[in-house]
C-alpha cells in the first residue's frame, strides 16, 4: 500500500526507515519511505504518481486533504483509474510537540503506530436507518417570536404550523394580514419521534386557553373595536387579566363564532417534519433531543441559525444503525422482576424503553432516536447491546495493531487516548498548532489518540484488553459536550478496572479521564500522565464479539502475569463481576433464582436439591436477590481468578423432603417446614388439611378426590 509522509517545511523529526521497518504498509523493496518536505506543493507530483495503481494510497497530512482530493478527481476526469485514498493526521498528533524533538524515536514510533492503523481494512458495512422530511416545521413559542418566524420559514419553501404558547399578551406579536400558514393557540402536552415523525399533542379551550379560536377568525377586527377593556390586540389573544366579561367581543364577532369564552378543552394531535421551538424552556430537557428538533428559545442569534439549518432539513438523509442487541443475553428482568436496568437510566436521549411480555423483561432501543454514544454498551454487563459502529473486534484490531507496531518501533510506555471524532479532533488540532507557535508542549510522543465516534462506546473490556495487548495506560478525553452521566458512567467503570489492576498487585494509574474544555486544560492534563512503567508481556488474543468473553481473557492474561497475584479481588458496588452469598439459615432451595438468572450463573441439580454457582457467568444483574422469596441472597461484587471462577461451587443444599402417602422425593425438608410453619394459624389448613401439604401435588389431587368421594357416599376410603 503507498504511503506518502511530509514533514510539512522541515517541521517534524520523521525518519523514513525507522517508519518503512516499523510500518507493514511502508516497507518495500525500494527501501525507505521518502520524507517529502512539500508534498502538498512542489512534490504534488509524487501524489499523483501514486494514484496509478488498485492499492490504496495513505497520505498522511490532512491539512490539505481537499487538494488532494480535488487532484485525484482532476486526475479521475483525465480517464486515469485513480486508487482510493486513505488521510491519516501525523502532524498535530505527533509531530508537532516538543516531545517529538526531544525524543524523535518514540515519536516516529507513534507515527509508525498510526500509519499501520490506516492500512487497516474498512470495518464492515451496518445498516442504515432513513429519515423522510417533507419541510413540515411545527414553530412553538410566544406570538412575538413565533409568528415573525412563521413567516420567514414559510418564505423560505418550509409549511410552518404555528401553536402559540399561553401567555400574558405581548407587544408586537401581529399575525400576517392574508392567512398564509396555520395558527393555533393552547398547551402542548405531548411531542414524540424524530426527523420526518413527530407527533404533537395540544389542548385549546378550556378556561385557561384563548377564547378566539385562530383558526375561525377572520381578523376583522370588529372584537378590537368592540372591547371596552382594551383586552384585545392584533394578536388576536385576549388578556385575560384585563377582561370585565363585557362579553362585547362575542356579540361583534356575530357569525363568525371565532370567539367563546365557555369553549370546552379539545384535544388535537397532528404530525409534522420538524419543530422550532422558540418557548424559553425546551420541551424536551434530555441531554441530546430527537434530530429534527431545534429549540432557540429568545436568542436572536441562535435562531438565525437554526432557521438556516431547518431550510436543510428537508429530503432523504440516513444514518448508521449504532448498536446490536440480543435479548437472550438480556438481564433487564424475569418473573416480573427488574433486575438490571443500566442502559435505560444512562441514554441521553430517551432511545431506551422497556418491554414486558411473558413476565420477561426485554429492552427496546428506538434506532432514529439513537445518537450513537455508545454508553448503553459501555455499562450493559452481558453484552446484550453491543456497539456496531465499528464493532468490537475492528476497533480491538485497531488497538492491537497501533500497540504492536509501536512497541516494535522501539516506543515505550504507551497511552491509548480513546477520543470523540466530532468535539475531540478540534482540540487536538489547536493543541497542535499552539505547540508549534510555541504555547503549548502539545500532545506527547508516547500518546496515541485513537478517534472514535463517541467516547462513551468504548468501555472496561477494551480497557483492560489494551493493557493487556501492551498499553501503559488508557486515558478517555471528554471535551465537556458529553452528558453528565456519561462522565459519571466512564468513571465507575475506570473505578472498576482500576480495581482489578490494584488487587492484582499492579502498581500506578492505569485509566484516566482527561477533561478538555479547551486547549490549555487539555495540555496540562497530557503533561500530568506519567509512566506506570508495568511489564506486561504482550497477549495474542483477539477481541472477541462478545463483551464477556473478550473482558475473561483480558482479566486472565492480566492475572497470570500480576506482579502480587490474588484469588479474590475486591470490586466496587455495581461492578459487572461478582458472587452471590446466600443465607442457608433461610434459603429453601425453591430455586426461583435459577429460573431468574439470566446468564446461568445460578444453576439446579435434577437428581437432588442442590444450589449451584459458576462464578465466571455472574454478572450482578440482582434478579436472584430481587426474585428470592426469602432475601436469603446477597450480592458480592468482587474478581475470582483463576480457573474456580469457570467452575460450579455448591451454595447449597439439603435432604429432599419425601411424600407421606408415596414417598416421592418432592421437594425440600426446609421447604415444606417452613411452609408449615407459615401455614399452621390458617384455617384452610387446619386438622387432617395440613397434612396434604405433606404430600406430592399427584397424591394431594388423590386424596382430595376420595375425602370428596368418601363424603358423597358417606363411606371412609382406605
């Protein structure tokens, strides 16, 4: 595969062997890679030149991605079969710091490291999923903001439905003089959907509502001259608090019947492409509304811009279908039992509901409302909604190939900082440049930003799996964009991982959360991380489609090379590993946990009552305890090493409780005691009654059958 490398006006220390030796995608027969010096200018030829083959092209400079790009089209047009191009950024990542002159080596290495990763193939394809808008655009907000915008949207090719918001009457709120868009006036009570489906729900009428329906006033005017009170304007919205009930307006209005004070409430419910909401307070208060939703409140400047952007928001659009989910591995509830709900209560974006059929709990993720965060997958313990953009096993191919190639390279200490592409990128850039101007140190050399969609998709397993594959720690740069509990989501789970590491003896910071607000914050966060300098020798696994199976084999590896190794390691509250204690005192093996527990973690004995536990399958979901009809269960968070977490302990067990008239085993003697026990006061249970209870459900049957027989005939049957 072509590689093009500059070092961008003699600016960056780059050596071209070192990288053709580190580099799969560099090293050839010619021997080293060329450093150009301008290859954007003078060298542009060399570009060219390399377009004329079916392999793809790296360039790596993104500064001017768009005139390469213009040239491989011009060169297209020509009838020249041009390769595809793959840009890859080396210079604010890398090249431009002071890090990278004072140690040239570990940055070549980190450069080799990334120019290996763009060699890598595209993830593969997702489904898509489709928005239709046809420039229908609810407008909410008070007359003096609404109905200005109305008009301008309806200017501009957009259908503007304006639903003014109940109010005191404001000055300058005046409807156009022709009836050019709808105009209602009431309470909106619900709105629903996305991008091409929303569904808005208002109520007008009623004794809070304007009495002049909108929609049947001609706006003749007559009411404003009729009023004695002054209560009415041309917004045609009476003041309520002006109003003497002269009533003098009704009589005006005469046919028309615009106006009625004693108008019931009516519901009225309509679908519409878009929303501009100009009310102060957003109707939707989650972190990342429904796409297609803009809301401006009274901000001039805001609303300019989303009137711009709502003009483009009309047509065919589609985005990637973000996630996966399995419900077999789904721990959300059984028996009508909620047990883990993590992915619902941290979704910035409402995406996530539950279902309930069958007495079994599933979760439902709305595709157009998801945004792509990732953080479902990130604290979902199973793996049941797993990340797809890219999936698992790409982005762990990634990681392994920018670890592996920079340790070859000669790098050390190694930092994954995993980053969002959209908010992230922007800093990186600025970090860059300042540290070339010489006000900032800029990213160090033994940093390795790895751009992802979001921060939050990425979570324990592939953590520890890098340091595993040979990182030295993995940081996550947040930008202050993402919402609240993302942050919080990404530092429990780190709390987690850094558990792990420290109850296997492992000494230092192994994950961090990088906070950049802006470009000095972010420089002094990446000038703080210092070494660990843990000697872990390289794994070989890959990362595996299912989250559980890829965060065993981290933990393993992780332990057989731990410098102080434990059998059990103490985890935090909420961590995804664990045991379950339980109270044999109380316990009656009724087994209601096996049926509850998702994972067969928790598992029965057809030949005699017998509580089981794999240790490894536990994923401290909470449907045993919540399930339990005793509270004989506990949850025990923690990390059981070595091969006894994979196998099945006994937690309990107990003689079986044999039939009184056939001698079946049928269940527990604790069991059928303690039911007695409960039972003994109970009339229904009372004299020969309790000693059914004693007996398998076929001979409690018979002997119903002939103390009702015996009775009808008057005769005892023995």
């Amino acid at each position: 595969m072509p590689t093009l490398i500059c070092n961008c006006n003699d600016t960056m220390p780059l050596d071209g062997a070192a990288l053709s030796d580190a580099t799969p995608s560099g090293a050839s027969d010619a021997g080293p890679l060329k450093v150009h010096r301008l290859l954007c200018r003078r060298e542009l030829g060399d570009f060219t030149a390399a377009l004329d083959g079916t392999d793809d092209v790296i360039v790596a400079c993104t500064q001017e991605r768009a005139l390469f790009t213009e040239v491989a089209a011009r060169t297209q047009a020509d009838g020249v079969v041009t390769a595809p191009i793959r840009f890859v950024n080396i210079r604010e990542t890398g090249g431009w710091s002071r890090g990278a002159h004072r140690d040239p080596r570990t940055a070549n290495a980190k450069i080799a490291a990334l120019l290996a990763a763009a060699a890598l193939p595209d993830p593969d394809p997702v489904p898509v999923v489709d928005y239709r808008s046809g420039g229908s655009v609810l407008v909410l907000g008070p007359a003096a903001r609404a109905l200005p915008w109305a008009e301008q949207l309806e200017a501009s090719g957009l259908q503007a439905t304006v639903l003014l918001s109940a109010g005191p009457r404001q000055p300058g709120a005046t409807p156009a003089a022709t009836r050019g868009f709808p105009v209602h006036s009431g309470r909106l009570n619900a709105l629903t959907g996305w991008l091409g489906a929303f569904q808005a729900e208002w109520e007008t009428g009623g004794a809070s509502g304007n009495p002049i329906d909108l929609d049947l006033c001609t706006r003749c005017n007559a009411c404003i001259e009729a009023c004695p009170e002054n209560a009415i304007d041309f917004s045609y919205q009476i003041d309520l608090s002006r109003c003497d009930s002269h009533r003098a307006c009704v009589k005006a209005c005469g046919a028309a019947a615009a106006i009625d004070f004693d108008r019931p409430a009516r519901g009225v419910s309509e679908r519409f492409d878009m929303v501009f909401d100009l009310n102060d307070a957003p109707f939707f208060t989650m972190h990342a509304p429904p796409q297609g939703y803009l809301h401006a409140g009274g901000d001039a400047v805001r609303q300019q811009a989303m009137a711009r952007t709502l003009t483009q928001l009309v047509g065919e659009f589609e985005k990637p279908k973000f996630f996966q989910y399995k419900d077999s591995l789904c721990a959300h509830g059984r028996n009508q039992t909620t047990g883990c709900s993590a992915c619902i209560d941290i979704c910035s974006t409402e995406a996530i509901r539950s279902r309930w059929q069958d007495g079994k709990g599933r979760v439902e993720v709305a595709p157009n409302l998801c945004m792509g965060c990732g953080a479902c997958t990130t604290v979902c313990p199973t793996g049941a909604i797993s990340y797809a953009y890219p999936k698992p096993a790409h982005l762990g191919r990634k990681l392994r190939t920018l670890l592996g190639t920079y340790r070859q390279a000669g790098g050390r200490d190694a930092v994954l900082m995993l980053h969002g592409e959209e908010h992230g990128d922007a800093r990186i850039l600025a970090l860059g440049r300042a540290a070339r101007a010489g006000k900032a140190a800029g990213m160090p050399p033994q940093v390795i930003p790895v751009g992802v969609f979001h921060p939050a998709s990425v979570g324990i397993e592939l953590w520890l799996a890098a340091l595993a594959w040979g990182a030295d720690r993995v940081a996550v740069m947040l930008t202050g964009d993402e919402a609240p509990q993302y942050r919080a989501a990404l530092a429990e789970q780190m709390a987690v991982a850094q558990a792990v590491m420290d109850g296997l003896g492992y000494r230092g910071e192994f994950f961090s959360l990088i906070h950049a607000p802006d470009v000095e914050a972010l420089d002094l966060a990446l000038q703080a991380l210092t070494p660990n300098r843990a000697t872990v020798p390289p794994a070989g696994f890959h990362a595996a489609a299912a989250k559980r199976e890829t965060l065993g084999v981290a933990i393993d590896h992780l332990a057989t090379h731990a410098p102080a190794p434990a059998d059990v390691v103490p985890l935090p509250a909420g961590a995804p590993l664990g045991a379950v204690r339980v109270d044999t005192g109380r316990c009656t093996l009724c087994m209601a946990c096996v049926g509850a527990c998702p994972s067969q973690a928790l598992r029965d004995n057809s030949e005699r009552p017998v509580l089981s536990f794999v240790e490894r399958n536990c994923v401290q979901c909470g449907l045993c305890a919540s399930t339990c009809p005793e509270d004989a269960i506990t949850l025990v968070p923690r990390l059981l090493t070595g091969d006894a977490a994979r196998q099945p302990v006994t937690l309990h067990e107990t003689r079986p409780f044999h039939c009184v008239r056939c001698a079946k085993p049928f269940g527990t003697a604790q069991m059928v005691e303690t039911m007695l026990a409960r039972l003994s006061s109970h009339p229904a249970f009372a004299g020969a009654a309790a000693e059914r209870l004693k007996m398998c459900s076929d001979c409690r049957v018979i002997d119903m059958m002939e103390k009702d027989a015996g009775q009808a005939t008057g005769v005892t049957l023995q």
